[in-house]
C-alpha cells in the first residue's frame, strides 16, 4: 500500500497527520516500514511509541537535509532528544533551537510536526489497515501504559499538595511544574532507564554486552 494516498482521511474528512507529513516531507515507503516493525514477531517488533520516535527522527533528517544540514552518525536521535525530552535543561534546549534556526529551520514548525504514538497508531489502522494481534495483549505495551498512569497521578496530586501549600501561605512557591520519574538501576550492566523506557526498549544492556 502507498503513502500517498489522498484518500487516506479520518472520520471528520481532514488527512491524518501522519499521511500529511509523509507527504510534506516525501517521506515516502517510511509507512510500509512502520507497519513492518509493529507486526513483526515480539523479537523484532516495535511499540508504537519507539515508532513515533522513529517517524520524528527520519522527519527531523529530511528537514535538516533540505537546508544542506548532514547530520553525524546519531546526532539526529540526539537532537530529538534535545528537543522533545521534557527531562532536559531549558538552556541546552534553546542552544540547539538557536543553532537549528540559525541554518534555515523553522524549529516551531518542525516540532510542532512531531507526532505522538496516538497518530502513529491511528494512521497504521485507519489508513494502512494494520492490525497486531497477538494471542495477548503484549505485557510489556499493558505495564507501560500502567505506569504512565501511576506517574500522571503522582504528578497530579503532588501538583495539588503544592498548590493547597502555597495558597493557604505555607509555602512560598512561584510558578512551577511537577515532574515524576520512576527510574530502574540494572546492577549487573549498570545502565539506568525510566521505566517506561525501560519497558519500551524490552530490556536493559546485559543482552546486548553479552554479544
């Protein structure tokens, strides 16, 4: 099945994003490879947010190529970190928007194209008629999902313990932001990773040092 299908539209008639952007971008056959990984067997397979990271990097490549930028060996998952990680510094973040706009790349524009796995979900289903159905719903997606819920409650009722503190004056407190991180240490690798990405990857590096 093509990408560029102009008939590849959602229930409200507008395009999915994630058609549109194949097309902004001539991202052409990255469809085909998308519901390649998510079908595949569980040792090959990727979840549908390692798949929303894979479509922003090719994305972020394209444009960067289409203003003469080549980018080095892992510098594009780099600078999608940079960009998309709520967990890094505000001021390493506007250093690599301030560089990217200084080569031509409306950075605005770019991450605002970024999609979410939602989208990647709705365009392998709705527009490529994908369909993973293993015997069970995949532990590792079930727990991940658990978890992202575990972390938004955290966040919300500490939020609201702040907020009750600052209001009744016992605590003095400026705008802010909660973040909540639940992290896992792999003693025998020594790698450390959020859960979520944790659970997303399928493992830590003891699999990979011991090829």
């Amino acid at each position: 099945m093509s990408d560029r299908n102009p008939s590849n539209v959602s229930d409200s008639g507008r395009q999915l994003k994630v058609t549109r952007l194949i097309n902004k971008y001539d991202l052409n056959g990255i469809g085909a490879e998308m519901e390649r990984f998510w079908t595949a067997d569980s040792g090959d397979r990727k979840s549908l947010r390692e798949l929303s990271a894979f479509f922003n990097q090719r994305l972020l490549k394209r444009a960067m190529a289409a203003e003469g930028l080549e980018a080095l060996d892992g510098e594009v998952k780099n600078i999608y970190r940079l960009l998309s990680d709520d967990e890094v510094r505000e001021a390493d973040r506007m250093r690599t928007r301030r560089r990217l706009e200084r080569e031509g790349l409306n950075v605005d524009e770019l991450t605002s194209d970024f999609v979410t796995y939602q989208a990647i979900r709705s365009y392998l289903k709705s527009t490529r008629g994908a369909e993973y159905t293993p015997n069970e719903r995949d532990p590792l997606d079930r727990e991940a999902e658990n978890f992202q819920k575990i972390r938004g409650q955290t966040a919300s009722i500490t939020e609201g313990k702040l907020e009750q503190l600052r209001r009744s004056g016992h605590l003095d407190l400026g705008t802010f932001r909660t973040f909540v991180e639940i992290s896992a240490v792999c003693e025998d690798c020594g790698t450390r990773y959020e859960v979520v990405e944790l659970l997303d990857r399928g493992g830590c590096e003891c699999e990979s040092n011991q090829e």
